[in-house]
RNA sequence: GGCGGCAUAGCCAAGUGGUAAGGCAGCGGUCUGCAAAACCGUUAUACAUCGGUUCGAAUCCGAUUGCCGCCUCCA
C-alpha cells in the first residue's frame, strides 16, 4: 500500500531511523516562521547550509563578519552534534559593486575580485572559521543564472522589458513571509529612483540586466535571447544555492538586514520555479552597531586587519562576535574588545595551568565535575545557540577547577581530562589557547636570569628583569622563592 | 507610513511565571620580597515607563517612550 503523506513525508521523521538525532533538543529559532522550534534535518544525520557569502570589492568590515562568524558556529555545532555537514558560501563577484571597483582599481574584473577574495580568506583564517565545503562564484554560474530566468520566463513568472529579465511579483502569491512584509503598504522608491527603471510594476525585481556600456566594453557580459545582460544578486544567489544543495535544504544563514528584498527574492526564484521552500530554517545574524548606527562600508568601521594592527588577535575578535546572542544588536566598541581579551585570558590561565600541573592529589568528583560542563554547554547551545550561557558554565568550570589547583585538589590525570573537555567545546567556539607559543630564547634567558636575581634577593634587578619581560609581552607566574 | 528588532548593575551580558547566571572593572582579604596570576569574600530590595492578570511578573497582557534596521537595480 502506499500512503501519499499530507505534509511531505515529515512524520517519517519519528520512524526510529531517526530516533538518534531526535533525542537531542536542538532549537534554532526560525525567522520564517517567528519561533525557537525543534530543529530536524532533511536527511538522518546530514545537514545543508547555504551562507550568504561576501562580496568581494572590499575588505569587509568586522561588523559584516557577524554572519559568518555565526555561520561557523552553526556549522561548528551541528558537527559536534555528529552531523555531516555541507556548508556552501557564494562568492558575489559579479555586481555593481565589484565591477565599479574594478573600473576605479583600473584593473579587469577577474583579478580584482581574485584580490579581494584572497583578503576575504585570510580573514577567514584569521577568525578561526572552518572553510567552506565550496565556495562558488557568481561570475562562473552565469549559464545556470540564464537557464533558471529561461524557466521562469516559461513559467510566466517573469517577462522581458527593453532587454532585462524582471520577476513579476503579482505572480507569486507567498511573497513576503519571510519578512512579513506587506506589498501593499511598502513605500515605493523609498531608497531607489523608480524613474530610471521600466519594469511594469515597480515592485519587481531584476533578474537579468541589460548591460551598461562600460559592461559591454569590459565584456561583462552574457548573450541571451533577450540581449546582452548581466545577473541580478537575487538570481545569482539563487541559482547557486539550488545548484549546489538542491530545491530545498536544511538551513540558510545571513543577516537581518539582507531579509527584505533579497532573500525575499531569492525565496520567490526558487518557489516559483519548486513550488518548495528554499530553506526550512532561516537563522539570521543581528547587527553589528556602531555609536549606536548601523556599521556599514561607508562609515570607519575597523576590518580584520585594523583591529590584528591594533593588538587585537583574530580569537578575541571572534570571541567578542560570539559571546552576545547573535539575536541580539551588538556595539563595537574597543572597550568590548578589551573585555573580550580579559575573559579569554581567564580561560587560557586555567588551561596553561592545568597543563603545567605538577603532583597533587586527585579530584574524586571529577566525573560529576565534567558532567556539568558538558551538559551545561550542550543545553546552553542546544537552545538557540545561547553562548552566554554557554560560556558562563565553562567559567564557571575554570573557577572551580583553579581553586582545586591551589588546594592541591587535582592531579596530572584529572588535568588531561579537564584539558580534553576544554578543547571538546572549543571545537565549537574555537577561542581557546591550548598550545601556547614556545617562548623565545630571549626571554627564556631573561627569566631564568631573573630567576637567580630573586634567589639572591637582588629585588632591584629582579624588578627591572620584570619590566622588561612584561614589555615583551611574556607572562610571569611566580612562585614562592625555597 | 508599513514591516521587523532591541531596552537587565559602572561596562558587557544570561535569564519567558517562583524570587536576578557569567565576564570585565572596583573594593576587602589570602598568597607574594613587592607585584602579576590564582583563590576567598563583596558589588541590582526602581530588570525603559505606566497600567493590568496572578498567591507570586524581568518573564504574560495592554498602552507609552527611546534607540536601531529594511522598504525592490548597493550588495
């Protein structure tokens, strides 16, 4: 017998194939349908996610980071939890912007764009962001681009004026859930000068643009049946992550302000063209602010590089876009990033002595001890990714585990443990340091100098011993002089 | 005007009905030659405002205020 399931097959989901994965309380919460919900991937134990990826005219600043930041600990996360993941990030290098920069850079496009993404991928490294499964390029994917404005076209869900390709709107009767948005009452040409277009109604949207002159002379361009043209982001975006994950995948990552119209767009392509959701779960990023405003290109917010240069490392910049929900607005500001290296450092006191850990006795509740942690962190994460909360268990851990330091209460045993759960979490946050720098001979020359210099209660050159391995940024634990 | 979001200590921040986690900074102490680090103690009787529901509200409901974002060819 065969049983046609009303909703799409889903209650297969409580089939004991999938017992494993459903016994975990993953809760994301999903802008599409405005609430925390029990996360439940496609396939049992796979999960897809599609990020929007940068665009790459720029060094991006580090507000922009947020969403990628937060893609990796999605990812991140779901690969703790044991799922396969398959991350794919676009590459926007076909644009106005990009094509304007190149021209102001006076370089071709290609070698422009490859520039600038190789800035963006040692940022990447430099946050301790694990690397994409793949990372496509718009400009390599124009020939899907056409074909899926072809469909749409067939479908009458867009049509052709003056030798563009637009989306017609009034065609597609869910558009607007994601953002709640209501066509009707949106005020037109709010940020856009409507005049310079002549689409049948002005809430449509590109999908295929005629290309300028400066385009055609740079050859940035495609030859379609409708003209010589150049994709839209909307439709760039979309055909991609189809391309790459299928008419529908697990999740999509970005960021609150790309809602409305892109994602709304990208969300109308692909339903038009499925009749399915392009993603089940949207979880977006909240902004990064800057004396209280939107941090954008144009303001003088920091990039990665700024902030490397201003003494920060890439860890506490990632710590510091971590520790704040990522639902909620966060301020940039040094004082924060100050904040964030001090509670970092915290963490890495007690991981450097647990490892340098010599004798004592060892720590019977040491398995309860771990068991906090673990849960703690798991539940905390488990719930929208609630990293304060998460990160206020492992403080919490570090407190307990330095008292029982001092107190002799732990043995070289026990420390290997605790370090191994340290560094199980951190595959997650990815902020803590386990291998500390050897120290270079100079300062280890210095120290043992100054080692002497207090045997022989020599406290003025102990003293400016001190002085100077602090400017060298070396840390000094002393102990009791025998 | 429409839609969406945010408001908790000096600073950052968790907490959706049971009496305010955690971090930074500060203060007192232990340790130290003195410091640093670490440890112990301490730091919100107004959780933006007003009203309501409840035995009980930061949490639920209504209204208000302030701030932020988006509004279709910038991505």
């Amino acid at each position: 017998m065969v049983v046609i399931l009303p909703d799409g097959g889903e209650r297969y989901l409580s089939t004991p194939l999938f017992a494993i994965q459903e016994e975990t309380n993953l809760r994301f919460y999903n802008t599409l349908t405005h609430a925390k919900e029990p996360f439940v991937p496609l396939q049992p134990g796979k999960i897809s996610i599609y990020s929007s990826g940068p665009t790459v005219h720029d060094r991006m600043h580090v507000g922009e980071w947020r969403r990628f930041v937060l893609a990796d600990l999605v990812r991140r996360y779901l690969e703790f939890k044991t799922y396969a993941v398959t991350h794919i990030v676009n590459i926007s290098d076909l644009n106005d912007k990009t094509i304007v920069g190149a021209e102001e850079a006076g370089m071709p496009l290609k070698p422009f764009t490859d520039k600038h993404l190789q800035a963006f991928m040692e940022d990447v490294e430099t946050l301790g962001i694990k690397p994409a499964t793949q990372y496509p390029r718009a400009s390599d994917h124009v020939e899907d681009m056409v074909a899926l404005t072809g469909r749409l076209v067939e479908k009458g869900f867009a049509y052709e004026k003056l030798r563009s390709v637009y989306f017609d709107i009034s065609r597609y009767a869910d558009y607007g859930k994601l953002s709640g948005i209501d066509l009707d009452k949106i005020r037109l040409g709010a940020t856009v000068d409507l005049d310079e277009y002549v689409k049948e109604n002005p809430r449509d949207f590109a999908l295929l643009k005629r290309a300028k002159l400066s385009e055609l002379k740079q050859g940035i361009y495609a030859k379609t049946e409708w003209g010589q043209i150049r994709p839209s982001w909307h439709i760039e975006s979309a055909a991609m992550a189809m391309k790459y994950l299928g008419e529908t995948f697990d999740i999509y990552t970005s960021s609150r302000d790309l809602i409305f119209p892109h994602h709304e767009n990208e969300i109308a392509v692909s339903g038009a063209l499925t009749g399915k959701p392009l993603a089940r779960n949207w979880i977006l990023s909240e902004q990064v602010l800057s004396g209280g405003k939107k941090a954008d290109r144009d303001a003088a917010i920091p990039n990665i590089r700024d902030l490397l240069e201003r003494g920060y490392s890439g860890r506490v910049i990632r710590y510091w876009l971590l520790s704040n929900h990522y639902r909620k607005p966060l301020n940039l500001s040094y004082e924060a990033l100050d904040q964030a290296s001090q509670a970092i450092r915290r963490i890495d006191e007690c991981i450097s002595g647990l490892a340098s850990l010599e004798g004592g006795r060892s720590y019977p509740d040491l398995d309860q001890l771990l068991y906090d942690m673990k849960t703690g962190f798991s539940d905390a994460m488990d719930d929208d990714l609630n990293v304060s909360s998460a990160t206020a268990t492992i403080f919490r851990m570090a407190r307990r585990v330095n008292g029982l330091i001092v107190n002799n209460e732990m043995d070289q045993t026990g420390a290997r443990r605790i370090i191994d759960a340290f560094k199980k979490v951190d595959t997650v946050l990815n902020v803590f340091d386990f291998a500390k720098a050897p120290e270079d001979p100079e300062v280890q020359k210095l120290k043992r100098e100054r080692e002497e210099a207090r045997r022989r209660k020599d406290w003025k050159l102990a003293d400016q011993l001190r002085e100077r391995l602090v400017a060298m940024g070396a840390e000094i634990r002393d102990k009791k002089i025998m």
